[in-house]
C-alpha cells in the first residue's frame, strides 16, 4: 500500500506528539528490533523511533532493513527520528483521508 501525499501530510500531524516507541542501540537493527518494531506496528499502526548515532547513510540503512522487515512505509524522517506506518489489516485504528 502506497501512501498519498495527503495520507502522509495526515500521519506527521498525528505522530507529531508521539514519542518514540522503539530505540535504537548500539547494535543498531537488527531481527529483534525488527520483531518488537512489528508487534509495536500491530498495536499502534504509527509508530516513531529513535535511531542510533552514525553517519546518514548508516541511519538509512537501519530504516531499509526495518521497513524491509516488518512491511512498514517511511512517513517522515528527521534527524535520528523516523516515523513509520502498517496498517493493521485485522483492525484498523486509524482511519485515513483518500
């Protein structure tokens, strides 16, 4: 599923009082972190998280691998913060504008 800029414009004024869910170590992502992010996905559908230190394409890479591995799509990234969204299938908790 492919968000549209209105859908993505939506969730950043949602997840703009969140605080992040997940942190990153230094260890970075890995299969773990990727299954505690899924379970985190499932209960919340928005979910922010905080990525370790590094250079930006270190940071990069640890959002590939965690979008890769729980189906999630990249609402916004800041800084060390990025936000992420699945839809829970089963029972949605957010509805979105079309």
């Amino acid at each position: 599923m492919s968000l549209s800029p209105t859908q993505r414009r939506y969730l950043r004024s949602l997840a703009h009082d969140l605080s992040p869910v997940i942190l990153l170590g230094a260890k970075g992502a890995t299969e773990a972190v990727a299954k505690e992010l899924g379970n985190a996905l499932d209960q919340h559908e928005l979910v922010k998280v905080k990525l370790s230190g590094g250079d930006k394409e270190e940071r990069q890479a640890q959002v590939a691998f965690l979008t890769g591995h729980t189906g999630a799509e990249t609402v916004q990234e800041i800084g060390h913060v990025v936000v992420l969204f699945r839809r829970n299938e089963q029972d949605p908790k957010l509805a979105l504008p079309r």
